[in-house]
C-alpha cells in the first residue's frame, strides 16, 4: 500500500518552469566547460614549461628563500645569466652560487658608496664567503637563498675566501670583488661587472 503522504507531497510540488530547468543545466554546462579547459590548460603549461611550473610549485610549497640546489643552472633566480652586480631597487644586486670549489662568478665588480645586496646559494654543501679586511661573511647552505647587505667606502680589490671546511679542495676556494667609483661601473658591460676584465 503506498504512503498517502508521500503522494500528496508528490502532488502538491511546484512543476519546474522550463526556464528554470534550463538555467540550471546551462550553469552546469559553463561549470563543466571551465573545469575541461583549466584541467587542459594545465596540463598544457606542465609539457610546454616543466621547469617554470616546477619552480612555481616549489615557491608556493617552500616560500620563496627555498631553492633546489640539483636546478639551479636551469630555471629560477641563478642562472649563468642572472650571475654577477645588477643594478635594482636603487641599490646593486650581486647574485653567486658557492660550489665546490669556486664560487661563480669568480670576480664581481660593485660600485662603492652604494648598498650592495648580496645573494648566495649553494649547488653542493656548505660554504661560508667572507670578504677580507671587512667583518663580512656569509654561510651559504644548498637548498636556501642567504642574504647579506654590503657597502665598500674604499675603491679596490678585495679578496673572498671560503671559510667553512668543505672538502679536499676548500683551501683554492676563493673569488674576488673588485669596488669601482660609481661613475666607472656605469661604463662597464654586464660580461665585465661578471668577469673584471678590463674595457
Ligand atoms: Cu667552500 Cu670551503
């Protein structure tokens, strides 16, 4: 015997307006539309640009000072390009890598008199930069970006050394600053900020 309520129920609800009906399934349609293109839209941008969406995976899960030390020659922050004294934010950026056993570059040139913001990775293990006649120093750990701000009053050369034990060849590990007045680094190319050879 079926429930009489239940078919009053039945009975007494509203028929759907034929608009309303068909409302609902364009939205659904627009819904399934959108989530068929951004699925294949990322699957498109992880085959045609694997590292950039690996790096943007990484900056989101890490935060933004985490780096992967296996790629850094390849995407991000460290490439060869990106090496050397930038001029940015008002001030100079110098970007290195610590490996064993150099750091690269090997000789950057700076302006004196302007702040110099030093950013360092590492491609291996840990390194320490110090720079000599100054109290500056740097530990470089593979996996993270180091900071430092620097500033050089006195034009010429300093020596920098690494200070952290880090394997058979530490003790050839070392690269060189060369401070300019600001006039002289304006004139110098990119390639010669990176390499101090003479213009
Ligand atoms: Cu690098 Cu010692």
């Amino acid at each position: 015997m079926p429930n009489s309520n239940s078919k009053i129920s039945l009975a007494t609800r509203p028929a759907d307006e034929p608009s309303a009906v068909k409302a609902r399934s364009s939205v659904r349609r627009v819904i399934r539309v959108a989530f068929v293109s951004t699925t294949l839209i990322c699957v498109w941008l992880t085959v045609r640009f694997p590292y950039e969406v690996e790096s943007g995976i990484e900056h989101l899960l890490d935060g933004p000072n985490r780096v992967n030390p296996q790629t850094l020659h390849l995407h991000g922050e460290f490439v060869e390009s990106n090496l050397g004294s930038v001029e940015e934010q008002g001030g100079v950026t110098v970007r290195m890598i610590a490996e064993q056993y150099l750091f690269v570059p090997q000789c950057v040139v700076v302006p004196t008199g302007v702040p110099i913001n030093l950013r360092m990775t590492s491609a291996d293990v840990v390194h320490q930069l110090t720079i000599t006649g100054t109290t500056n120093e740097l530990k470089v750990v593979p996996g993270y970006i180091v900071e430092t701000r620097l500033q050089f009053e006195r034009a010429g050369e300093y020596q920098m050394p690494c200070h952290e034990f880090c394997g058979p060849g530490h003790y050839t590990m070392r690269s060189r600053l060369i401070a300019v007045p600001p006039e002289q680094f304006r004139e110098l190319s990119r390639e010669a900020r990176m390499s101090c050879a003479k213009q």
